[in-house]
C-alpha cells in the first residue's frame, strides 16, 4: 500500500502502537504525525512533485500499446502526488500559526500550481490517454477518460504551437488581470464620515461603542462588511445608508472598470482560439450546464419562480415603508435591508439573541456529528493523542460498519494569521484500497471557555452544517478507483448543492430538540421558537434570490457578448432593474467591486443553479422524520458515493427520477407565508 510521501520509519512505530483494531494497520498516519517544520513540509511538497514527474515520464516512455495499467494508472498517480501538494501547501497558507511558514506555503502552491498548468498541457500525455482503448474499462474509468481528455482540449493541448503560445501568453495574461481586479477590490476600502452622532441611531450598543467620534467630533465608517452591514440593517437615517451604500458600490471604480474590460478581451480571446463563439459558451463545456444558451434559460425561468414571490415580499416592504412615508411607492437599495428587519421583528416576532442560549460550541458539535452519524450510516470516532498544526485541532475517523472510510480535522475557532472565513479543505483524495480521504474543516466558531460556553449565532451553525455537507461529500465520494473521479471532482457547478441541502436539517424541529438545549436549564429548543425562527428565516429569500439572479445575469451578458460591445454600466443597470425590484441608487459601478467576476468569470448561476438542486433534493426526505425512511441511505449511495465517476446530470436524475426543478426552491423562497404547522 503507498502512503503519503513522508517519512516511512516513522510511520511504522506508529501504526505498530496503535494497532489495536483490525482495521487499523489500514489507516495511514496523520499529516502532522513527523511534526514538519517549514523545511521538512517542502521536503515532503518537493517529494511529492519529483514523484509525479517520475509518473509521467515512465508514462511517456511506454513502448508498445497502451493500456489502462501501463497508462491511466500512471496519470492517476501523478495526479494524486499533485494533488496532495497543492491541498497541504493551500492548508498551511490557511491554517499555520507561524507567518514565514505561511509564506512558504505561498510559495509552494505556485510552484505546484505551475505542475498542473504544465501536465495540463503536456501533449504527450495528452496523446497516451487517447490512445487507451477505452471500450472494455468499466463505466467510471471510461467516464474519467473522456472528461480528462476534454479538459485536456479545453486547454488546447492539441493545437498548433503557435495557438499553443499564444494561449500560454493569454494564460498569463489573464492570472496578472484578475489578480490586479481583485487586489483592487481589497485595497479599495472606501471611508465615509459622519459628522452628528444622531445619525447612528437604530445601531446596537456595541457598534456605537466600537464608533465613537474622533477629537474633531467625527466618526468614520468604512465600506468593511462589519461596519457596512449593521448600518444597512439597523440605521434609519437614509441618507447614511444612501451614502454608505454609494461609498460601498463604487468601491475599485473606475480603476477595475479597465481591468474587467482587459480581462473581458482576454478570455474572449482564449474561447475564439479554441473554437467557442463566447467565454460563457467555453467556460460552460464541462460544467453540468453544459453552454451558455442553458445559462440564459435557466436566468428566464429562476426570474419567473422568483417573481410571484419577491412581488409579496415587495409588498410587505412597502406596507412597513408608508407607516413613515404615506405616498412611498418605490424602495431603494439602499432601504431594502432596512425595512426587511422591522418586518422581521413586527410581523414574525423573532430577535436573533433569542436562539444563542440553545447553541453552545460543544453541543452543536456533538449534535452535527450525531445527526450526520445517523443520516448517513456512519459512526465517528475521535482519535486522541494525533499530533496537528494547533493544539485546538480535533482529529476524527469516519467509519462505515466499523472500517475506517476517513479521517477529518476540526480546526474551528479563530486563531491569529487563520484563515478568517469558513471552507472545507481537502488534504488527500480517497482511493478505494489505497488511500483514505482526508479533509480540515476550517471555521471560525465561538471558541468556550471558563466564562463563556461558546454561544453560537444562527448563522453560525448554519455555516457548520453548511461545511460538514461537503465534509461528507469528500468522504463518502472518496471511495473511488482513482483519485481523478474521488470526492467532488465532479462538474464545478455541483458542488454547492449537497452543502446547501444539509444546511436544511438547521430547520428542523425534530433535529434541533436532539442538541438545542439551553445551556443553563438543559430544556430543548421550542417547537414555537424553531417555527419562528423559520419563518424569520425565509422573509426576504425571495428579493435575495432575485437580486442574485441579477449577478447571475451580468456575469453572463458581459461574457456572453463580444467584448467590443460591452457597455459594462449599461448592462449592469439593465440587469438590476430586470431582475430586481429596488430602485437603484445613480452614480454606482457594481461590477468594480464585483469579486466572482474574476474567479468565477460567467459562471456565477453556479450558487443559485445548486440551490434549487439542494432544495429538490430535500424534498425527497420525510419533512417529519428527515432521518429515517430509505431516502437517507439512497442519497448517500446515489449522490455522494459516485464522487465524479459520472455526471452530476445523471446523479441528479439517479436520486430524483428526473432532472431538478424549480418549485422545491419556490416553496423555499415563500417558507413564511406557509400556515401549515412545522
Ligand atoms: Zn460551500
């Protein structure tokens, strides 16, 4: 069995002292078991890299036919040694405690970053993995294939070298204009000033606390997510928000307004080179969507989903406006979030403190790992004494029937130099037989102590959820023949839906009564309080989905078009007004400050595409008993299991009997007007 590239000897006498039971001897050592220092981890990085050279070169140097041994393994191989680089080097640029290691890790995933670019156009390769005959091999490794050879072309692998070049130009290119775009956007902190106090009125006690006048008598705000948010939600003066919100959508404008109109050339450039008449129609190839026109579909129809809902939400607004301004007749942008947390508060009796006492740290643990023990058919256990990068990480296996399936990290509370958002992150693709699946979950959780049991926000355990979704996803997909069809290697587009459906078990009454208690009098959650709750959630789903469907919509009509037609305000202002209901506030540039426009480039349906899929699927669980029936154990086996050894299309249509659609997320949207009881 071939284990991670680290040290062998010290594996051993590891595996020898906890060899205790029977599966164990299987279970290959922790990551941190050799305790790496910043010199042992490039070792290891370094070894890594060499390893999957020497894979391909011994793939290259195959005389006579080829085959899926002498060829795909190899491929694989390297893949897996790649792989397993660029997951620790990208752990450790998150997660170490010590910032030079930091900036080696840095270092490291451009270097692996570099290896992948060069396998991806590595011809040679190319060619030897077209040459298997692929008919015999079992229905996954054909599936791997032929994916892997069109991601080949993708990259234009089997163009001429003079396209070649120019791509590799264009390439670079592009990697220097989104990083000017975003680092633009993170430089681009905006402050306003505020010169009567009065102003803040409606903000909480903490954020008049954290604002007070300077010795001139005035206050600063900036357009940073902690100062912003409070003040759209709680303020009532409009013209704060009127200006904050101006301050906050012309953020990197105009500098960004050339770097998205380069980028925008760039990419057009890149797609007409390898034959596609648009970005959005390239960059859709191997995505689940498949090409852009389906993008411009599926924008009409969420609209129309939308729509009958946003116009009710609308209307509640506007009932909550004219109790100050009889005549209103429109609401801003900027007013909208306004407006949304008095009707929170008036109509659905809900104050977000309220649900705090029921979610210390511990328990919502515990209860996440119980409730996925018991949705998934699989136990946990913790493994004590695994040495890691902080003594706060966790270490746990993940068994089915009793055999070890995976092991996961729990690096959840704030650290300095960590990481200050929430993901899950790989470390080792699972290959069935060969290799376990790994995973950290990242997050930045209350940590308890003494004086505090480490109270979580709503939202808070709905990012749990959230993460621990495609922690599962990673394991329970991680049991497949090759690391290039393991855990969620399959389309991009698919990925945020088993996360999103899990988030769905927070609204349950059933699941949240198993751990909510409170943590002074041990009494469950109420029924009523759950319900509330709930209903507080879903009000003003529908104008969010709305909104976002305006993203979704210029991120595909400023990559759909040819870049010479492009008036990117022209288009940003249409879209908001088609899909949204706000009137928008003149004289701001969303698009400059827009950050998936870069990354995610035309593919930002990405989030709403897997949300209606999230809410189809959760709809084929018991909404009384969401953990018993057959579906649990179905959805593990025909969603999570199959990895990306097939299309997300077809695990789609596997677990539904259908392709998804839309009216699971129409119920969703319109959750607060349902009377029916929870
Ligand atoms: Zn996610």
């Amino acid at each position: 069995m071939r284990m991670i590239n680290l040290c062998m000897g010290l594996f051993t006498a590891f595996l020898a002292a906890t060899a205790v039971a029977q599966d164990l001897p299987k279970i290959q050592p922790s990551v941190w078991t050799t305790h790496p220092d910043a010199a042992a981890f490039e070792k290891t990085e370094n070894g890594r890299l060499d390893a999957a050279q020497r894979s391909i070169d011994k793939i290259l140097s195959v005389k006579g036919a080829r085959t899926i041994d002498n060829t795909l393994s190899g491929y694989d191989e390297a893949l897996r040694q790649i792989n397993a680089a660029g997951y620790f080097s990208g752990l450790m640029e998150a997660v170490h405690p010590d910032a030079a290691f930091r900036d080696r890790a840095t270092a490291m995933t451009r270097k692996v970053s570099a290896a992948q670019t060069a396998l991806s156009l590595n011809r040679g390769v190319y060619e030897a993995l077209a040459a298997i005959p692929a008919a015999q091999a079992d229905p996954a490794t054909r599936y791997y294939l032929k994916r892997q050879l069109l991601e080949f072309r993708l990259a234009g692998v089997d163009k001429d070298d003079a396209v070649r070049g120019r791509l590799k130009k264009l390439s670079d290119e592009l990697t220097e204009e989104i990083s000017t775009f975003e680092r633009n956007i993170n430089d681009g902190q905006k402050i306003i000033e505020v010169h009567d106090a009065a102003e803040l009125s409606g903000l909480p006690k903490d954020y008049l606390d954290a604002h007070k006048p300077d010795k001139n008598g005035v206050i600063h705000i900036t357009t940073d997510y902690p100062d912003y948010g409070p003040v759209m939600d709680f303020a009532a003066s409009d013209g704060l928000r009127r200006r904050l919100s101006l301050a906050f959508n012309t953020r990197a404008f105009p500098q960004n307004r050339d770097v998205l109109a380069k980028m925008l050339e760039t990419r057009y450039e890149i797609a007409s080179l390898l034959g596609y008449a648009s970005w959005a129609d390239y960059y859709a190839a191997d995505k689940m969507i498949g090409n852009g026109a389906r993008i411009a579909d599926f924008i009409r129809d969420l609209d129309k989903a939308v729509r009958p809902v946003a116009d009710r939400e609308f209307q509640m607004l506007l009932a909550q406006k004219r109790k100050f301004d009889p005549q209103a007749a429109t609401i801003g942008v900027q007013e909208k979030s306004y407006y949304q947390e008095l009707v929170r508060r008036a109509k659905f009796d809900f104050d977000s403190q309220s649900v705090r006492p029921y979610f210390p740290y511990p328990a919502v643990k515990q209860g996440i790992l119980d409730t996925a023990a018991t949705l998934f058919h699989v136990t946990f256990r913790r493994e004590e004494n695994t040495p890691s990068w902080d003594p706060t990480v966790e270490t746990w296996l993940a068994l089915d029937s009793g055999k070890v399936i995976g092991r996961f990290y729990l690096d959840m509370h704030p650290r300095r130099g960590k990481f200050s958002h929430a993901e899950m992150s790989p470390l080792l693709d699972g290959i069935r037989g060969k290799q376990l699946p790994e995973a950290v979950l990242i997050c930045n959780l209350p940590r308890p102590s003494d004086s505090d049991p480490g109270l979580m926000d709503y939202e808070d355990v709905q990012t749990f959820f959230h993460e621990f979704g495609h922690l599962m996803h990673w394991i329970l997909g991680g049991q497949q023949q090759w690391a290039g069809i393991s855990g969620i290697s399959m389309e991009a587009d698919f990925v945020e839906a088993p996360s999103q459906m899990l988030e769905e078990w927070l609204h349950s009454p059933q699941v949240l009564a198993s751990f909510a208690r409170d943590y002074k009098s041990g009494q469950p959650i109420p029924a009523d309080l759950v319900l509330r709750m709930n209903r507080a959630s879903a009000f003003g789903r529908a104008n969010y989905v709305g909104q976002q469907n305006g993203y979704t919509a210029l991120s595909y009509d400023i990559y759909n078009a040819k870049p010479q037609d492009v008036n990117l305000d022209a288009i940003a202002d249409r879209d908001a007004l088609k899909y949204t209901l706000f009137t928008a506030l003149p004289g701001t540039h969303v698009y400059a400050s827009f950050g998936h426009l870069s990354g995610y480039s035309s593919a930002y349906y990405t989030y709403m595409w897997d949300k209606v899929i999230a809410e189809d699927f959760f709809e084929q669980f018991d909404s009384k008993n969401l953990l018993a029936g057959d579906t649990p154990m179905r959805y593990r086996r025909e969603v999570l299991e199959p990895g990306g050894s097939m299309s997300a299309n077809d695990l789609v249509k596997n677990f539904l009997g259908r392709p998804q659609s839309m009216k699971a997320l129409q119920r969703w949207m319109a959750a607060e007007f349902d009377t029916a009881p929870p």
